[in-house]
C-alpha cells in the first residue's frame, strides 16, 4: 500500500496533454503563454471567482499578496499549528506584527479569545482541506480587518464569500497537483489580480517597471496538465471523503471535520503516536506526520511572531493513506487497524496545555 500514489492520479491528464506539450515546444514559448491565461480562466470560473492569477508556487503567491497589501503597515494572524510557509511569506514581505493564535478542535484558526487589532490581515488555513471555523468573517467585519484564505490543501472547498483573496498550491500531492511547483491567487477584486499578474513579472508595464514586482512564473507545461485535471480533481476529492468516512465510521472523533473537507490528509490524533505508527507500519499501512512540531518550536520565528497559548497537538497527529488510488481491501485494512487501536486515540478537549 502507498500513502499517495500520483501516477494513479495523473495518468489520464498526462495521456489527454500530450499534444498539448508538442505544441508548447514547438511555439518556444514556455512562459505567460495560451495555457496558463485559459488555465487561469477556468480556474477561476472553477472557484466561483472573478479572475486567478498564476504564480511558481503558493508561497509567493502569499507573499506577493501579503507585500501588495502592505503588510508591514498591519498585523498578520496565522494558526500557530500547521503549515509553514505560511508565516515564512509574511515575514518574507515584511510583516513586522504577526500573530500564531491558536486553533481549535477542527485544527484551524480559532479566534474566539483573541484581540484582534483593527485592520489586520487575517489568514485562516483550510489545513488537510478542513473548512477553518466561520465565526471568522464576523470578527474580520467586526475589526476592519482583511481575510486572506490559504487554501493549499483545500481546493475544492468553496471560498469564504466574506474573503478579499484565496491562495491555492498545485503542488504534486495537493488536492489539483501539477507535475512541480505551482500557485495561484484568485480574487473578485479585478484590479488587485492585474496588480498581481505584473508583480509577477518585474512589475512590468509595457516594457517600463512602474510598481513593485519579482520573478513568479508558473511555466506553460504545469498549465496545460492542470487544464486536464481541473476536468475530474472534484472526483478525487469525493473519493477521499469516502474513503474518510468509511475509514473512520461513526466512532472516530479526534478532529472535527467540516462536511466539505477534502481530505487533503487524514489526520487522526493518538495518545503515542509513535507507538501507533510503528503498529501500522508492521502491517503495512504506511503512515506521515504533518506537521511534527508548533511554530513556537521553531528557533528562526523567536523574535518575529508573538505566539498565543495553544495545545500541542503536534505531538499527537498522524496521518493515514486516504487517496483515490486506494481500493476496497486497502481500506478494510485501514480501518480494521483504526478500530483496532481505537482506545488510544485522544480528543482535542483531552490534551494538556503547555505551560
């Protein structure tokens, strides 16, 4: 059994875009070319928004919308458990304020007892394609303030209709993976993704640099194999959530996951995790840690980010096979070992508070 398996998941587009790549080589133009402006199209019809723009990864994706929004004049809020690049592309555009609150038992941002400050940036992460809690928008309204979503593992979810922005990875194992690195933001806001689309590129304004910009470009193969997966990545998604639910059936409760989770990860929570992962791993059921450690442990962000107390409930998760390329047996045998150990998983309201 693998944990993820992308041959399964890009074999047809592969196949379905190979003339596609001919006709890329043959133009020479590998760069801001037909694919990528049809690709940005259509992902953004994809997402129910306005317009996209396409960048080399989300982590500039996050960075070029942090700097063009002026980070450094406000706060930034992040999740104190989770992915990393997040915090790493505010402090990158030159956020001065940034603020790790905690998360909830949904495992994303919680900020019911946090203080805000007018006009930030708030940026809930739809963490392993967990919907963030909705009582976010009220607080973002209540303070002013702007909510950039990061949705890197989450594409599929639909977008916080209160949200200025959402960031998205195609990252190979992300929920619409290309076959490298690739980005995008998407936005209703027509004049912020024109103010994008030149920052990628230099800030370049018919050949005269007007405006802050840099080097971001998601080339035309990653575009063309998108163009194909687009057509059918909403069918991966159900599968994850079908394996899901049947893996973890009605017992199982470490996270609360919202109803439209994609299940980029899924992640349950162990009193030893490592005790767990070794039984799993000796019969076969190959397992991963996202994330290992909070961003409090993380030596190089003393100094930068003010953290908020939050549970530390790195030390409990783990995750488990949950693709599409699993088939019937693969997943009997997951959750057999699920019930199996089912007394040693731990609930969010159960694990301590670091002191």
């Amino acid at each position: 059994m693998k944990f993820v398996d992308l041959y399964v998941e890009n074999e047809a587009a592969a196949r379905n875009c190979i003339d596609d790549f001919l006709k890329i080589e043959k133009s020479g133009k590998y760069l801001l070319g037909e694919f990528l402006h049809n690709f940005e199209i259509n992902f953004a019809e994809d997402q129910s928004s306005k317009a996209a723009a396409c960048v080399k990864n989300a982590t500039d994706a996050l960075y070029m919308t942090f700097k063009l929004l002026e980070c450094e004049k406000r706060t930034i809020v992040v999740p104190a458990f989770g992915a990393y690049p997040t915090v790493i592309a505010a402090i990158q555009a030159g956020a001065a304020n940034i603020i790790a609150a905690p998360v909830d038992d949904s495992l994303t941002l919680d900020l019911s007892n946090v203080d805000v400050p007018r006009d930030s940036i708030i940026v809930p992460v739809h963490l392993f394609g967990n919907r963030a809690s909705s009582n976010i928008a009220d607080i973002a309204k209540n303070t002013d303030s702007i909510i950039i979503e990061d949705c890197a593992q989450s594409t599929g979810i639909e977008k916080m209709p209160e949200s200025f922005a959402a960031i998205h990875s195609f990252y190979p194992t992300k929920p619409l993976g290309c076959r490298g690195d690739g980005g995008a933001i998407i936005s209703n806001d027509l004049s912020f993704i024109e103010r994008c689309k030149k920052s990628r590129f230099y800030g370049l304004d018919d050949g005269r640099i007007e405006s802050w910009g840099f080097n971001s470009r998601m080339d035309e193969w990653q575009a063309s194999l998108l163009s194909q997966k687009i057509k059918y990545y909403r069918n991966n998604n159900e599968s994850r959530r079908r394996n899901a639910k049947s893996i973890l059936g009605d017992d199982v409760k470490s996270i609360r996951y919202s109803s439209d989770c994609v299940f980029h990860q899924l992640v349950i929570m162990w009193k030893d995790r490592e005790s767990i992962a070794r039984e799993l791993e000796g019969i076969g059921i190959p397992t991963m840690i996202h994330y290992p450690r909070m961003l409090c442990e993380m030596p190089w962000l003393n100094g930068k980010v003010k953290f908020l107390n939050c549970k530390p409930v790195s030390k409990h998760v783990l995750s488990l096979p949950v693709g599409p390329h699993l088939v019937a047996d693969d997943i009997e045998k997951i959750k057999s070992a699920v019930v199996k150990f089912k007394d040693q998983v731990v609930k969010f309201d159960d694990i301590k508070q670091d002191k």
